[in-house]
C-alpha cells in the first residue's frame, strides 16, 4: 500500500484540538488497517513547526514537532493541513512560514486548514477566488482582510477543489474524516467515527453553536425605543405599522430610519430576537414546541421552524435534543 504523507503545521497559541482532532482521524485508519492485518500503514502523519521541538497551545499545553518546515521537502507532501488558534496571526506575519505554506499547498495533493488556519492559507493565496469556513466567529474577519475569498459561516467543512477547510475546533475532527473517505471510501470513514464516537456527517451547520449577535443600541432614540421593544416582547404584534406608531414615524421613514441605524430591515430583526428567546427557552424549558412558537410570537411551529432553518440550520426539536440543559427535576 502506498503511503501517503500527511503534514500538520501548529505553531506557538495553536488550538490543540485544532491538530488532534484530524490527526486522530488519520491515525484511526492507520489502526483500523493493522487490526485487519493490512499492509502496511497507509498514513504517515507528522507534526511540523518553525523549529523541531515543544510548541505550546494557546491553553498551555505543549505538543512536540518532530521536524522543522525546513526539514520538509514540498515535493515529499500529500496532504497539508494548517491549524488554527490565537498565535495564527502571529504565524501569517512570518514571512518564512506563509512562504513555505504557499510552496507546499501549491505542490501537495490536497492542502487543508482548521479553524482560523484559513487565515494563513489566505495569506498564502490558496483560497483566492474559493469558498472556504473557518469559525463562525472569525468569519467576518476573514471575509473583511481576503475579499477574494468566499466565506461560508456556518459550513463545517467545504471543498473548493483540491483544497478543503472546517470550522472551529473539533470540526477538524469532520475534516479528517472527509478526507479519510476521499481516499478509503466511506466504509472506512464511517468505522473511524465510531470509534472516535461522532457522528460522520455532523447534523446541521455552525448556526446552532453560534453565540447570539446582536446589533449595537440605534444611537437615534425612536429606533432605539423599536430595539428595546422587540426585546423586551418578541411575542407581541409587531407589524411594521405598529412599530412605526409607537416611534411617532410614518412607515417610509421608519424603514429607512431602522435600516440604516441597525443594519437590517425591522422584519429581519424580529425575526432574529424570536429565533435566540426561542433557543433560550428550549435550552432552558420543558415547554412544547408549539407552546414557544406562540410564545416567541411565530404563531405556529411550522413559522418557527422555517425560521429556525434559515438561522440556526436544524429544526427547533433537534436542537433542542443537542442543547437542552438537563434539569433536576426532569431526572426525578
């Protein structure tokens, strides 16, 4: 069996789980082949850094490179994949680094980044002209310095040719076992999840990990007065024309008010306070479904879900399955 050569970059501030997570993934083929009397390991995995030796995540903990970026010839690597974490803007103002990431991206089969890794393949001029994810919380960033790159927040993992990327975190997990079923099929992938216990396509995108965002308070005090109404009662009736009269404002120019203080039209913002004081409360209740839509002011469940589609990418009941705290009183 031909053995493919797999590189994982990190350097100091790298998110460890953001290298763990794939690196488990290949080396669960690596095993899943040995048990099974295979021939031979089909991965060689290493870990590679500025300098052979301790790197140190951003939570502290060390991992050791086992070679240095010089030590590695481009021409030697199947895969790439580049880590993210908070030392990743330190990493891309390396020149030596992004340099060597171009060289072997551009020579490698397949080139790939978790997390905020996009960042350094974006210096390196691997995304241009692609989509690409990254975390839902450096999505705008990213999408603000690289124009040319087509961000998708809430994607957990996108392929744009020979060059892949994921979201956050343990979403290098879902990257490395899509690229094990690019090269073993997806008999494989699926056996390595099981054994990892996770699921093989991840349900759903990152809209339902996704802090809620709010827009900064209007600074003009009617439209402000709008923003705290919608909070303070997202289930009441609020129609364009009744927000409009509470603000003392004609509807044409309370659109145009509200549009350009908040960023959004007033139906987008209702909608998005409803669909985060309806995560609360099926994080936090026992309540039904159609009770919360109502509630929220949706008025039915089927008005929820869609919304819930379009904002959060899975449907209130399976959200609530992932993200419901469990309670005393429900385990009595």
């Amino acid at each position: 069996m031909h053995e493919r050569r797999v590189v994982l970059l990190i350097f100091p501030g790298f998110q460890s789980l953001d290298l763990t997570g794939p690196y488990e993934a290949f080396a669960g083929v690596n095993a899943a082949l040995g048990a099974s009397g295979g021939p031979g390991r089909p991965y060689r995995i290493e870990v590679v850094a500025t300098a052979a030796g301790p790197v140190r995540s951003e939570s502290g903990l060390a991992v050791t490179a086992e070679r240095s970026i010089a030590d590695v010839s481009p021409a030697t690597v199947d895969t790439l994949v580049v880590v993210g974490g908070a030392g990743v803007h330190d990493a891309r103002r390396d020149a030596a680094v992004v340099d060597w990431v171009r060289r072997v991206g551009r020579r490698s089969r397949r080139v790939a980044s978790v997390c905020s890794g996009s960042f350094l393949l974006a210096e390196a001029g691997l995304l241009d002209g692609r989509r690409a994810a990254t975390h839902w919380a450096r999505a705008a960033r990213l999408q603000a310095e690289f124009p040319s790159v087509e961000v998708d927040a809430d994607a957990i993992v996108v392929r744009a040719g020979r060059v892949w990327s994921s979201a956050g975190v343990t979403t290098g997990i879902d990257l490395g076992l899509a690229l094990v079923a690019e090269d073993h099929g997806m008999e494989m992938a699926q056996q390595v999840a099981r054994w990892l216990v996770v699921f093989l396509h991840r349900p759903g995108g990152q809209g339902q990990f996704r802090a809620p965002r709010w827009s900064p308070p209007a600074e003009d005090e009617p439209i402000r007065g709008a923003q705290d109404l919608i909070h303070a009662e997202p289930g009441a009736r609020l129609t364009v024309g009744e927000l409009a009269r509470r603000c003392g404002m004609s509807e044409r120019t309370f659109l145009r008010s509200f549009a350009r203080e908040v960023g959004c039209s007033p139906a987008r913002y209702v909608e998005q306070v409803r669909v985060e004081t309806a995560r609360q409360l099926l994080e936090q209740t026992t309540a039904g479904v159609e009770h919360i839509a109502r509630r929220c002011g949706f008025g039915t469940a089927e008005t929820m879900r869609r919304a819930f589609g379009r904002r959060v990418g899975v449907s209130p009941a399976a959200y609530r399955e992932r993200f419901q705290i469990e309670r005393e009183e429900q385990r009595t």
